[in-house]
C-alpha cells in the first residue's frame, strides 16, 4: 500500500520541478520572515531571485545547531507565537535545548509524512498500534501519534517506562503494530518471552526509530517477535520521525522528497555527492512555516540513491546510517553529546574537569556509566561524603541530558588524558 | 590529643589493596590499625600507621588518593562494658560518631580509634572525664 501515490511514485523530472518551485518560495520566504537567513544571503550577495531551481540550492549558507542555539529560543521561527501551535524541543550540544515551533499546517504536514511510513509499513486503519515512544518535548510519541491518527489507526499512546503494562495490553487489545526504539522492543520482546506471552501477542509491524539499529538487531527482532520492523528516522530540527522510513524492500529509507530536498554533502568540501557516495546528510524544509531550515547539516553519515524501488516509489533513499561526523550519542533514543556531561560537572565543586562516559547495552537497555575523578582537595575519610557527591553528580547529569546514569568515582589519573583531542567515550554497543 | 588516620581511596577491582600495602611494606611504614569500609563501588581504607606523612607521600607518589585527617585515639580498660561508658559519654554530649574501629593490645588495656562530627570537643570531653588518648607514636611503642 501506498498512501500519497501522487507524491511519493511522481516522476523524477516532476519531483525535481516540483522542489525548484517550493525552493524558490522558500528563500523567498526566509529572506523576508528570518532575519539570520538575510543577514547570511547578504553577506555573501544573494538575492532571493538568484535561486531560480533546485540546482541552485548549492548557493545557499548552511545551517546547523549551533545556529539553533545562538537564536535560542524562537530565533528562527519565520511566524509570529500567534501561528505557532506546538513546540518540541531536543538535547543541544551545551546547556540550552535546540528549540523548533510547528504551526497548524507543519503538524498537518507531519503526520501526513508519517502516514505515509506507517502505510509503508503495512499500518493501516484496521490495526491497533501502541506508541512507546516518550511524549513530551520529544518528537518522538506526539509525531508518531499524529501519523497514526492519521491514517485511522487505533491509536494507544502508551509512551515509556512500563513495560509490564505494555505487554499485558499488547495481549490484552491484541496489538497489532507497534512504534517504539528498536532496543526498547528487543527488551520487550524479552518481557514477552519471560512472562511466556509470546504465542498470545498479534503483533505484525514494529516501526522503530530513534536510534542507529544494526542489521542484526533487526533480523533478531523480526524472528523474536514473527514480525516485519520497519526503519523510521526523523530528527526535531527537520519535522521529527518521519523524514523517512523503509518500506518492505529495506532498500534504504524513503525521504518525502517533496516536503526534505535532502543532500549528501563531502565532509571535507561539504559539496553535495553523486548517489552511493558516503557522506554527511542534509535536509532543507521545502515547506514548512514555523521553522524552516536551509541546509540543515544533521552530521548523520549516509548515502544516497535516486533510482525507482521495488516498491514502485521514486522517492530517494537514504541508506542505513554510517555514523556521524560529531561525537553525538543516542542513549536511549536520547540525544547526548559528551559536552553537555562536561558542561554539567562544572557545576560540582568536588570533582576533576576529567570525565569518561561508558554506554553499553545490558538486556537491549543502554546503560550510561560516568566515571568521575575526584578533586585531591577534597579527599575525604568518610563514605558518606563520597556518596552524596555521587548522587549530587547523577543528579546533575540528569538534569542535563533528561537520562539517568550511573556514576562512578574513580583513583586519581585513571581518567585518560589525550593528547589533543580527549576520548570521552567508550561505546560498547557497535552500532555502525 | 589527636592522631593523624592515614585515610586511602581505592576503587574496587582486585589486587588494588593489595598494592596499597605493598607502597606501605617498600617504605618501612608499620601499620597499627587499619579498618576498611566498602561500598560496592569503593572502599575506604583507614590506617593508623607509625609514619603517616611518609605513608601519604609515597602513596600520592604511586598515584593514591589519599587524606590525613584527625581522629582520636582512646585507652580505655580492657574489659567488658568499658566501650560502652565511653560512648555513653559522648553521646551524652550529643556528639555523632562518623566511625570507629578498636583494636586491643595489652591485657589491661584496649584501644578504640574514634572519629567524631567535633572531634576537637570530644577531646575536651575525655580530657574532663579523665580518659587518656594517645598519639600514633605511643601506640607504635606499645
């Protein structure tokens, strides 16, 4: 099934005409509504008339999160609060959240988008579907949810944290599908298998997102559970889940072209690349008002390809990730970066600047270790001094990255310090 | 009177203990008393020792973390109920004890290693109730 059929199966050549038309509206509409996209044009003379095509889009400044930041909180925002319906929010690379407003139409637009890779994934107004994803600021559950709706699903906006009664009402309502991170299934399938519910469940599409998953972690999850699991990826500065998702040819992932032009840039010459050269990923909003982004670097590593799918659709295809070009974690579908954890110890007094971070995945559950050296100056000879600096430092890393970790003090000098660029992270996982 | 407690911070893996004493046995330094409190992540090794500073010097050197801090050194009568007074004593101050460990030497006499949340008060205490404590020295003579 195929949900916008005049959309996502256009011809290439009508594709290209139809991103050249919305493109030269874009900046048209940022030129006058984004005074930092201005400010960017006329620093290097460019009018808004000079775009003329989508082959144009090369003349455009890029964007990335550290704009984001510096125009915290609605610097960007192209409308007025009147026309802003919802704002979600994402981890910035410090202290402040990345910080993206949707008005009525980016909303309709988004779960338009998402009804498409539910549809993709066999999700149609006959199945039930239990969203387990967390609502909230993330994008994840609401985006998801609106999708859903969309399309006529039952709709079962579970969010996370309790498994137990996820899996009694996956059996209870006789579930159909699923949205939720690949880990947090596989650890629910292992829920299942334990409490011996798996021959109960109807289960028969999971549309997992959120994180990097390997090609292991999805044939373990289609064979657990007797499943067909679906990619969907997304990320807040663009719309959220639902840039793209795998349909059942698991070709690459579907882009909706004709709301993100999506480039694969060199990483060094940032120049975009021809199809199935790796390299850094690149979304420009074709059509969205509250936000729109130009050139928006996301650093996720992939590659890219224009020919017709199997599946009939024409849209690109982005392929399964290949890393990232910063030192951006995803911990439980969370977004981390090691400077925020930096950031957050400088406000504990008794602790070194030296940090290391430890993520693993114990029973498909990431596990977030930060090792910590303490001060000399403030050793001490009693246990409950170092206890509440432990709990004062879990505390504070989680205020910053919304995610509990464990936090461990550790000798003196144990910490590795590089020369150059600091290593602050051992990832266990292998998820590239 | 107070004694210096040589105090080291020694995560839990194995032979980390081990190495500690092994800096102590190289530089000649002599323990008296030790009392080891463990976390399952840490522990916390407390020393009395007949050359402290020496031994926090060395072991700063091999790369411990460790603290000289004070505490007090209490004689007290070899014989049942005797810790029990002294405690009583104290608490009847309304003092707090972070720690204590004992160990007993003579026949006549028992030696408990006390830290409390005022340590200088507690000394005024034992000295007002005529109860001797005594310096790393005097009990490395013993």
């Amino acid at each position: 099934m195929i949900w916008n059929e005049t959309k996502e199966c256009m011809s290439r050549d009508q594709m290209t005409a139809l991103q050249s038309a919305r493109l030269v509206k874009l900046v048209d509409y940022v030129y006058h509504n984004v005074e930092f996209y201005r400010k960017k044009m006329q620093a290097i003379d460019l009018m808004p008339g000079d775009i003329k095509s989508i082959e144009d889009i090369v003349k455009l400044p890029f964007t990335t999160k550290d704009d984001l930041r510096d125009n915290y909180p609605f610097g960007l925002f192209a409308v007025p609060n009147s026309e802003i319906v919802r704002i979600h929010a994402s981890s910035g690379t410090t202290g402040k959240a990345t910080v993206v407003g949707y008005t009525r139409y980016d909303l309709d637009i988004w779960a338009e988008c998402v009804a498409r890779c539910m549809t993709m994934a066999g999700v149609g107004k006959d199945d039930i579907i239990q969203i387990a994803y967390g609502y909230g600021l993330f994008t994840g559950g609401l985006g998801a949810h609106g999708g859903a709706e969309k399309i006529g699903a039952t709709v079962v906006p579970m969010s996370t944290g309790n498994s137990k009664k996820l899996t009694t009402m996956m059996v209870d309502f006789g579930a159909t599908a699923i949205a939720c991170t690949p880990s947090y299934l596989l650890h629910i399938s292992e829920v299942l298998e334990s409490e011996g519910l798996l021959d109960q469940i109807k289960l028969k599409s999971a549309i997992c997102g959120a994180e990097p998953w390997t090609e292991k972690m999805h044939r373990e999850i289609e064979t657990k559970l007797n499943i067909k699991a679906f990619d969907i990826y997304g990320l807040s500065e663009i719309m959220g889940p639902g840039v793209a998702c795998d349909c059942e040819f698991h070709r690459g992932l579907h882009v909706c072209e004709d709301h993100f032009y999506p480039e694969v840039l060199d990483t060094k010459t940032l120049t975009p690349l021809a199809d199935g050269e790796t390299g850094e990923l690149a979304f420009t909003t074709l059509t969205k008002e509250g936000i729109p982004l130009i050139r928006y670097r996301t650093k996720d590593l992939t590659s890219i390809d224009h020919s017709t799918c199997e599946c009939g659709r024409t849209s690109a295809r982005i392929s399964r990730f290949k890393g990232r070009v910063d030192d951006m974690l995803i911990i439980r579908g969370v977004n981390v970066f090691p400077s925020q954890v930096e950031a957050a110890l400088v406000e504990v007094d008794m602790v070194t600047p030296h940090y290391m971070m430890i993520v693993d995945r114990v029973n498909n559950l990431d596990t977030l270790e930060v090792q910590v050296e303490m001060d000399p100056r403030y050793y001490t000879d009693e246990i409950r001094v170092i206890e509440s600096l432990t709990k004062k430092i879990a505390h504070v890393i989680q205020q910053a990255l919304g995610l509990s970790a464990k936090v461990k003090i550790v000798e003196p000098q144990t910490l590795v310090r590089s020369e150059g660029k600091a290593v602050h992270v051992i990832d266990k996982r292998k998820l590239y | 009177m107070f004694a210096k407690q040589l105090t080291v911070f020694i995560e839990n893996r194995s032979g980390r203990l081990s190495e500690v004493l092994g800096v102590l046995k190289q530089n000649n330094v002599n323990i008296l008393s030790l009392s080891l409190a463990d976390t399952t992540e840490f522990g916390l090794l407390r020393l009395i020792v007949d050359n402290a500073a020496l031994g926090k010097e060395k072991l700063t050197e091999s790369g411990f973390s460790s603290l000289l801090s004070n505490v007090s050194i209490i004689q007290i009568p070899h014989k049942v109920g005797s810790l029990q007074e002294l405690l009583k004593v104290i608490d009847d101050n309304g003092i707090n004890i972070e720690y204590m460990y004992g160990l007993s030497i003579e026949s006549e006499e028992a030696y408990v290693v006390l830290k409390a949340s005022d340590i200088a008060k507690v000394d005024e205490i034992l000295t007002d109730n005529g109860i001797k404590t005594i310096s790393c020295d005097d009990l490395a003579s013993l």
